[in-house]
C-alpha cells in the first residue's frame, strides 16, 4: 500500500522517468515535481480511465529491432547539458500544452489532441537535432509513417 498518492509511480520514476506512467490505464500525466527536496513530487497521476475515450487506440509501429544509437538515459542527459531549446521547452510550453492536451482528452476533442500530439513529437525530435552532439531516433520507415 502506498504511503502517500503517487509513491509506486515515484518509484518507477527512478528506474526509467517513462515507466512512472506505466502503472496506470488510460490517459497519464507525469508531474514534473521539485518542490520536494527528494524529488517524491515527481509522480504520475491518472488524467482519464481506459474506458472514458474507448474509440482512441494506441498504435505502435515497430519499424526496426536494432538497439537504439543514443539510449533515453544518456540522450536526455546530453540534452539538458547541450540543449537550449530544451530548457526553453521546460519553462515556457510543456505546462502550456499539458494544460491543452489534458483539457482536449477530457472533452475527446480529437483534433486538439491531435494537433498538440504532434507538435509536441515535432519538437521533442528538434530539441534532439538540438542537442550536440545530435540525436537521430527516427529513420526513414517512423517518418514515413508520420
């Protein structure tokens, strides 16, 4: 039992920042946290249930099975080390646009979810382009289906 909301999520957290999301079914937010000196404030918390926009799916397309070039580990760090369009992002559109995509997911407006998806996808892939050295994770199969 968790000690207090969100604990198991913080916990995943520390082995992969994306597996926080993991524990729950549906639509998840990961908070971004720091006011907590340990960081515990960095948990994922449930936007919507798996059964409150039942016509939306997730496709995954695995386009290779070769290990990634740059892993997500060492990509985010070289990113916040090398980036300015990285900490840009941070202060000024990820709270913006997780408001939007939040709000669009509540109402099931498609086309807002949609649109902030991909521009949100555009520029986590510049910010890749962005770092020094770059970061290449999609190739000419995942930009064709694009």
């Amino acid at each position: 039992k968790e000690s207090y909301p969100g604990e198991f999520t913080a916990i995943a957290r520390q082995g992969s920042g994306s597996a926080c999301r993991s524990l729950y079914g549906g639509f998840v937010a990961w908070r971004a946290g720091g006011e907590k000196s340990d960081w515990s404030d960095s948990i994922a918390e449930q936007v919507a249930d798996e059964a409150h926009w039942g016509e939306v799916r997730a496709v995954i397309c695995v386009v290779s099975d070769a290990k990634k070039e740059t892993s997500s580990t060492a990509g985010m760090s070289t990113s916040v080390a090398t980036s300015e369009l990285l900490a840009f992002r941070a202060k000024e559109v990820v709270s913006k646009r997780m408001k939007i995509i939040e709000e669009a997911i509540k109402a099931k407006d498609f086309e807002a979810f949609g649109k902030v998806t991909m521009m949100d996808s555009n520029q986590f892939h510049a910010t890749c382009l962005d770092t020094y050295p770059p970061i290449f994770y999609m190739n000419d199969v995942s930009r064709s289906i694009v």
